[in-house]
C-alpha cells in the first residue's frame, strides 16, 4: 500500500498545482465530528444531512449578506465564504461521524441493545459499499466502568462482527470511541479487546483505531495531584488518534450549575490546556467539544418548521441567528485555542462550523504565509515580517497554519504556493526542519 507522502506526491502531480482538494485531501485532519444517536442512522443518512444543512442554510442566510448578519462578521468576508460554504455542504458535508451507544442510545434491555448493534452494523458496512459515509466514521460506546464495561464489550464486538461480515472486511474509516474515561486503564482493556476481536476475524493487527473522551475530572488531574493524561496516551498503545473533550459532562462533574455550563467556561479552558500538555508530542489530536444550543426555531407550526413557500417568523430567524453566532464564536475560540476539531450535534450547526473555520484561515492565512516565506528565504533561522520577529520555533507553527487552512478547503493550492513561493513536493514535508532540509538539497 502506498504511503501517506506517496499518495500525495501522485495526487499532486495529477492536480499540476490546481486543484487543492484532490492533491491535499488525503491527509486532511477532520475539523469536525458530527455525533448522532444510533437509531437515528440510516442508509441515506449522509445524504439526508447534507440536504437539511443546505436548506437551513438557504432559508436563514440565502445570501452572503444574511450570512454576515447571521455570524457577526464583516460583508466582504462573508462574501469570500458563502461559495465556499455551499461547496462543502454540497459534496462532503461532514469530516468525521460517530454513531453513539452511549448518551444517544441510553440504557436499554440487552437483548435489544444486541439486536440494535447487530442490524446497524450491517447497516452502516452497506453505506461504506455505497460510498454513503463520511471518509471517517465510527461507533462511540459506553464507558468501561464497572457497571457498563461489559454492555460496551458486547455492543463493541457485535456491531464490528456485522460490519465486516457484510462489507467483507473492515471498511476504511473506521474508528471506535470510549466514553467517559477515568483512568488509563480502561483503554488498555479496551485494546486488548480490540487485539482479541482482529485476531478472531483475522483483521490485521491495530486496523481499528482508537478514540477516548476527556468528559471527569479524575482524568484531568488525579487524586495525587498529577494527571492521567500522559498514561492515556501510552495506554492507548499505538490506537488512539484523538482525545474529544466533553464540555457538559465536564462542567457538570466540576459542580458547574447548568445554567452556565458552557464551552468557553474558564473550567474547560483549563482542561482543554491540560489536553494539549498531556498529549504534547504523541501524535494524539486534541478535538473540542459542542454547543449545546441548536439553529432551530424557535416556534413550530402544523406544517413544520421548514413548510414550503412559508417565510421564518422573526422570532425563528433570530433564535437560528443566535445559535449560529454563539456556535461560530464557540469554534472560533476553540481555533485559536490550538483545538482545530470539535464536534456537532445538528446538521444547522455546519453552516457556523465551516463559516467559523473558513473565516478563521482566510484571516490568519496572508500574515501566516508572510511570515513563513520570510523565514524560507532567511539565511538565519530568524526573520522578521513587518514589525514581528519570528525564531526557528515558530516556523512549524507557521508550516501547519497554512497546510492546514489549504487541506480543510479554506484556502487554495494555488494561493499557498504564491504566497509562500513554496512548490508542491515541498508539501511532502512533514516538518518544517525537512522542508528546509528537502529545498537545500535541490539547490
């Protein structure tokens, strides 16, 4: 199997600089997960989402200028973004899914939680055959504690042995989410679960990766004054891609009243800050949480929030208005938190994410491909870039920022490489110090 670099040196080459989604798309990191309660998926699911966030999008923000209104940002922006908007939605609408046994399935008897895992296993391996899922997507099930961990055990085996019966194999994509986690040793039983259940369907070894949510408090510091975030990490034993923090459960297990449990609570910036030192340097992501409050409106009539010909009150248009503008500022904090990943819990809540994500790189780009083109042309491992002096440190920083705003559909190929004077094989690079390295050697 080809590479990662590989892959995108051919994609690159086939795009001849052009077309940033075919040449960068192959190792685009999500920038959201999209968690849905389990019976609520089926085949067409995808889809359906896609078609409800494009009509959300044209009855509360049919132009650029409403979209402006609606997210608090200036006209020529939302102008630069509402193309782009209705592109995503249109052709990948979602990054990352997670079909959830645990808080949206809740407690129910077993023999109908078994019957449940089974037929949506099936159901999901027939979505993967017909390219109906997103290019990730998985299961979340319930938390490894001593009252649960087994009803999470069985959900875990059968929902995975009726996916790749049906699919014949393990669909690509697939990742799997423990809940709740409070001690590292709750993903090392579930690793060793996985090992047993590749073995018996002769999956090949740490073919089904990992997720855990940072959601008690007991997993951000310890009763001994350290945390057990560090040990998540290597417990996850090569598995574990991502870290999902979970603002309700969090704030609740804080003693937050309810009325202020919300993601940019103090509380949660100290976790989201304790995340990104415990995982600094593993390789681990770190994803944000959501906002609770959703783009509906505010009254329903007999026909239905969405009934044709039907004009939104003005009491609907500004409770739409008020949750996309809290969610977009929620992800925008969440961006210059260092946390590029969060998740959402209805399909209006893309239109705020990706307007949040798209308006958060087309700010930051420019400067960001300033700096780092002053850093690439530098003899010195210093540059300045107007009145800001960067060091050597900043550069991967730099690096990051702009692929990144290119590989989330941000920003174009062809943008990044005339603002950088970079090429495309320099984007095979993996660090800044190979770049640097990869360009002295052609010189």
């Amino acid at each position: 199997m080809a590479s990662g670099r590989t892959r995108v040196r051919r994609a690159a080459a086939r795009a001849d600089g052009r077309d940033l989604w075919t040449a960068l798309h192959v190792t685009h990191p999500p920038v959201q997960t999209m968690y849905l309660p389990a019976l609520d998926f089926t085949s067409d699911w995808l889809a359906r989402c896609g078609r409800e966030a494009l009509s959300i999008l044209a009855r509360y923000a049919p132009d650029a200028g409403r979209l402006a209104d609606a997210m608090g940002i200036a006209p020529v922006l939302a102008a630069d973004l509402y193309p782009r908007l209705k592109h995503k939605l249109s052709t990948v609408p979602l990054d990352d899914l997670r079909i959830d046994f645990e808080d949206g399935y809740g407690f129910r008897p077993d023999a109908e939680e078994d019957a449940d895992a089974s037929r949506l296993g099936e159901a999901v391996a027939e979505s993967s055959g017909s390219h109906a899922l997103p290019p990730r997507f998985g299961i979340r099930i319930k938390p490894f504690g001593r009252a649960t961990r087994a009803r999470g055990l069985r959900t875990l085996d059968r929902f995975v042995r009726a996916m790749v019966k049906r699919a014949g194999g393990l669909p690509p994509g697939f990742v799997v989410t423990l809940a709740k986690v409070c001690e590292p040793a709750e993903l090392t039983a579930l690793v060793a679960a996985l090992d047993r259940l590749e073995r018996a369907l002769r999956l090949p070894h740490r073919s089904i990766p990992v997720d855990v949510m940072i959601e008690t408090p007991a997993i951000v510091m310890g009763p001994d004054g350290t945390s057990p975030l560090p040990g998540v990490a290597r417990a996850g034993a090569g598995r574990l891609v991502a870290a999902h923090f979970g603002t309700y459960d969090y704030t609740a297990g804080c003693g937050i009243a309810a009325e202020h449990q919300r993601l940019r609570h103090p509380a949660c910036d100290f976790a989201r800050q304790m995340m990104q030192v415990g995982f600094a340097g593993t390789g681990v992501r770190v994803v944000d949480g959501s906002t609770n409050v959703l783009p509906v409106p505010a009254t329903r009539s007999a026909g239905g929030p969405m009934a044709a010909g039907r004009a939104p009150s003005p009491d609907d248009v500004a409770a739409v208005d008020r949750a996309w503008r809290l969610h977009f500022d929620d992800v925008s904090h969440s961006l210059a938190c260092g946390f590029y990943q969060g998740w959402d819990l209805h399909p209006g809540q893309l239109v705020s994410r990706y307007a949040a994500v798209y308006a958060f790189y087309r700010g930051t780009f420019p400067r960001a491909a300033a700096r780092l083109r002053g850093l690439l042309a530098s003899p010195a491992p210093t540059a300045r870039a107007g009145n800001v002096q960067d060091e050597y440190a900043t550069a991967q920083a730099l690096y990051d920022a702009v692929r990144r705003a290119v590989r989330c559909g941000a920003v174009e190929l062809r943008e990044l490489l005339e603002a950088t004077g970079l090429r495309p094989a320099d984007l095979e690079a993996a660090t800044y110090r190979e770049l640097v390295s990869a360009r002295a050697r052609r010189r």
